[in-house]
C-alpha cells in the first residue's frame, strides 16, 4: 500500500502485485499487470466477466516510470470506471506543480514560450475535458486495490511459458518465476498485455510490421535532494527544455525524482553515468547532486502487431503496437475499453466470435494512423532543434537585449512548429469496420482525420459527443454508462420500442436518452442514434432499415442470435484445426 506524504496525495514510489496463484479456470486470462492490463480486468468486472492477471514482475517502480500524460478521452474512461478520483487523490507530487508544458531553456532558465494559467476567479464550469499527468504507478495501485475489492485474483512473479488452444478454450502454462513452479490455467481468452517483447504476442506467432529504429534515445530518471530553495514550493512539473546540452522532456514523477530525456545516440553506442548526469543538470539549468537511479532506451519507430487477435488470443498496449513515445498509454487503455464490451458479449452469447474481429479492424488503424503522426511529429521536432541549436541558443546568464530578441525568435520558431493534437486526443474514428452501419456515402464524404482537428462529429464510427445533459453536472457519457444506449431526438417513438424489444429479447444492457437541449440537437441533429458501450456511435436514423432493429443489432454484434448461440464452439473447433 502506498502511504500519505507530507504535502497530501500518495506516495506511490513501489507498486506490489499480490502474491499469490492463480486460478485454474477463468473467463479472460489477462498477462500483463501494467495499467493496460489492470485496464482491461476493470473493464471486463464491471461487465460480470471472471478474470486474472498474471506478471512475471512482483513489483512495479516509480523510478522506471513510463507514461505519464493522461489525455481528456482517458479520463472519461477513469470517469466510467468509477476511479477518477482515486487517481486524483493518488498523486506523487503536489497538483500544483502543473502548470501546462512549459517551453524553457532550464528549469531555472527562460520561458520561451509563455503558457497562460486559467484564472482563479471563482466560476466553476462543468469540467469535461479535464487531462491528468501522474506516473502509472499512481494507475497501478488504483486499478489493483480496485480490482482486491472485488476478488479479482492479480497474481505476481507468474510468467506465461506456452498457449495450447483446443475446441472450447485455451491453457495457458504459467510459472513461478523463483521456484519453476508450473500451473495450467484454462481460460475462454488470453489477453496478452504484457509488453512491447510480448511473450504472449511470440506464442501466438504473430508478428510486427513498421520500421526499425536507426538511433536510439534514453529516458533517465534522475533523484534530487530539497531543491526548492532554488526552484520554489511548486516548480513546473511538465516541461520541454531547449538548451545545447539537453532537450525534450524534463518532467517531475516524484517530489525528489523527474525524467530527462538524452540522445539521440547510435544504436551500439553506451553513455556513461557522468556524462548522462551532465545531461539532467543542463536540463535543470544549476549545478545540482543528482543520482542515476534508471536509465530506459526508447526508440522513434513504429512496431505494430500484423493483427490484434489469432484465435483466442488477443493483443492489447505496447504487446500490440509499440511507436514514438506520446500518448501511448491512452491508446492502449482505448485497446481495453474497445474489446472489453465484445468479449463479454461474446461471453454473455449476445454475440458470436466474429465480433471480435471488428477489434482488430477498429484498433489496428487508429493505432496506424497515430503511429504515422507520432513520427512524423519526432522527426519534425528533431529538425526544429538542429536548427535552433545552429543558430543558437543563449547561456541563461545572459540578459542583453540580443540575447533575449534571440530567445523571443526561438520562442517565435516553437510556435510555428506547435500542433495542437486535438484530433490525438479525441478523433478515435473506426471507418474501416464490419459492426458500424454507417451512413449512405459517409466514408466518401466525410474529412480526412487530422491530427490539428476534431469537431463533435455524431456520424457512425465516430466517438459519440460529449456535454452536460442536466443542471447537476451530469454528462451524456455518464447516462451511458456500461450500456448500449439509444439517443431518442425524433418525435417517432417507434424506433424507441423496436430496439428497447430487441435488446431486450437480447439480455443486452440497455438505456433510453431523450435529448431534449437544443444544443444537443444542434450536435446530434434530428436522428435517432445508437451508441455503443465503449461511447462510439453505432448507428443512427429516423426510422428503421428493412429488418428494423433486430437487422441493426445484429450488424452491430457481428451477426445474429443464432450464430451467438453456436459461433463460440465452431469458431473454436476452426481455430484449433
């Protein structure tokens, strides 16, 4: 357990796994007890579906701190889980210390590009695009002392040693990393979360496409002692220095413990400690003790798995797709929250097997099209750089007026490189998928995906907008919930019963939202739209297509009762053949 420190929040510097064996027999074996992993446990319990995870780790540590930048579409997921403000209240270093990210050339040094603060004047809005930025550790112990309340068994020091599928399951062989210890559990579905050297994704033969890396870059986590004396009570917690010593992140996971960033280096070439300590000093900008604590090698490539499922195994985070470091963590919770839904209504029989096709079909392109941007963002960085650091960057000792009319063309260069990624962060479209009845003409028509943009877009595939639905602060994602959920904006309550029936006749969980705000009718127009339970439009219409609402969902589950009935076992028998 993690303790309170002195300033509040959580000291959350060792996350421990439990030890303990895991089970015999379970729905969803889950390999891998990172965020991701303990993600998708969340999101399969909160659906009536048995899980484990298993982790050849006992522990996780703060000083290995990966991810930290936690966007606006991920918090509504921590939102739904109940955990929000867990995770808020399990912070590692005070919430004051973030201040946006800030442009500098040190910690101590000159601000390029100022970042305006929101004003404390006391006028509190609905706040739905709220971003956190906290190591996952801080995600980690959320998730697994959520996950012990409800008797989730999360077992460390377990890894997987072989898959064997057959006709209505798969074993998976896991041993005790100290003793050799084996044990057979069988499962329904392996979840392999477990990396970017997945052991799970190397037993299922699948292998990755995309480039390989020709440099490498280093991710340092570095400790300090009191350094407040010189930086303040509340120093910037997030920021990206320019200097002609070090660059990029420099990002506090801790009171006393940050990231730095160093390289680019050659792939065979070895850094040695004084000269990366060189690097974290630059970066604060005095000359300060550091120690070394861990040293992690990243690359700008791009390495995603040639598909997300074979037979009953399926891929999820870094297992499925590994790039340019910015924002993956959200992909791969956005990996869980996509599959969670469809393996249970695989599970539950409201759908055959084939529905979690359409996973690989949503995911693997949306992770292809963020992979492509990522790079291109690294690479248009870089060049950034090596032009600033050309012409110039001036020492922070020095206060002339030609040192700062330099500064203010670096800052003036930075903005015109700045892209604001909201089409990142929320413009999660599936346009290639077998579950969407989209609209006549729609693919044809609608704008290419751009990272700089996103506009509520209500069309199918298509995150279903967001905003308050009542004067409490209630949002429509909130009525959502876990369910499948029809919008009702028609007069014609026809299509309200149709589905209501049918998804009834289904056990399908479902609601019923009237939209009454004319600002959400002027979001969502005047059709009727079904909305998935992982927030993405499904469908819409004023009226029925021929076969009404049962020819919807059954597009929309992959295929119809009948199949969910009998598609488990003959899907299984195929696959083990």
């Amino acid at each position: 357990m993690s303790e309170l420190s002195v300033t509040g929040g959580r000291d959350v510097h060792t996350v421990r796994f439990p030890l303990a064996a895991p089970p015999t027999n379970v729905d969803v074996l889950i390999v891998g007890a990172g965020p991701v992993g303990l993600a998708a446990a969340t999101e399969l319990t909160a659906r009536g579906i048995e899980v484990a995870v298993v982790d050849r780790a006992r522990t996780a540590t703060l000083v290995r701190a990966g991810a930290m930048g936690h966007t606006p579409r991920v918090v509504e997921h921590f939102r739904r889980w109940g955990l929000l403000q867990r995770v808020r209240d399990a912070w590692t270093f005070p919430p004051e210390w973030n201040q946006g990210i800030k442009l500098l050339t040190s910690l101590v040094g000159h601000e390029l590009v100022p970042v305006p603060r929101p004003a404390f004047d006391g006028d509190v809005r609905q706040s739905v695009g709220e971003a956190l930025r906290w190591p996952q550790t801080v995600l980690q112990q959320v998730f697994l002392e959520h996950l012990e309340e409800r008797d989730v068994g999360v077992a460390g020091g377990w890894e997987l040693r072989a898959l064997r599928e057959h006709a209505d399951g798969i074993d998976a062989e896991v041993a005790d990393a100290d003793s050799g210890e084996r044990r057979t559990v069988r499962a329904a579905y392996v979840l392999g979360a477990d990396g970017g050297g997945s052991t799970t994704r190397r037993l299922a033969g699948i292998d990755r496409e995309g480039e390989h890396a020709a440099e490498k870059r280093l991710r340092l986590i570095v400790r300090t002692g009191d350094i407040s004396g010189r930086v303040g009570a509340a120093p910037s917690a997030t920021n990206l220095v320019f200097n002609h010593r070090a660059s990029g992140f420099l990002a506090a996971v801790s009171t006393r413990e940050w990231r730095v960033y160093a390289g680019p280096y050659p792939l065979s070439y070895e850094p040695g400690e004084s000269e990366l300590l060189e690097i974290g000093r630059a970066a604060f900008g005095f000359d300060l003790d550091l120690e070394l604590v861990s040293a992690t090698t990243f690359y700008e490539a791009t390495r995603i798995a040639e598909t997300f499922r074979r037979g009953r195994v399926l891929l999820a985070g870094d297992a499925a797709h590994v790039r340019t470091p910015g924002g993956n963590l959200g992909e791969g919770l956005g990996d869980a929250v996509n599959l969670g839904w469809k393996l249970a209504a695989v599970l539950d029989r409201q759908a055959p097997e084939s529905l979690l096709d359409s996973y690989d079909q949503e995911r693997r392109g949306h992770n292809w099209r963020i992979a492509d941007h990522s790079l291109e963002r690294a690479r248009r960085a870089r060049a950034t750089l090596e032009e600033i650091r050309r012409d110039g960057i001036p020492d922070d000792a020095d206060l002339s007026p030609e040192a700062s009319r330099r500064r203010a063309a670096i800052g003036e260069r930075l903005r015109r490189d700045h892209v604001d990624a909201v089409g990142v962060t929320f413009d999660e479209r599936y346009d290639a998928s077998s579950v969407i009845w989209y609209d006549p003409g729609q693919l044809e028509t609608e704008p290419p995906w751009r990272a700089d943009r996103y506009e509520d877009d209500p069309r199918p595939g298509h995150r279903a907008p967001d905003g308050p639905v009542d004067p409490y602060g209630g949002t429509l994602h909130d009525r959502i919930g876990n369910s499948f959920a029809l919008l009702v904006l028609t007069e014609n309550r026809a299509v309200e019963r149709a589905f209501a029936a049918e998804a009834a006749a289904r056990s399908l969980p479902f609601t019923v939202i009237h939209l009454t705000d004319p600002a959400a009718r002027t979001v969502y127009g005047t059709a009727d739209v079904l909305v998935r339970p992982d927030q993405h439009v499904a469908w819409r219409g004023t009226e029925l297509p021929d076969g009404g609402a049962a020819a919807v969902l059954d597009r929309v589950l992959g295929g119809s009762p009948q199949q969910a009935e009998t598609g488990t076992l003959v899907a299984a028998g195929a696959a083990g053949t």
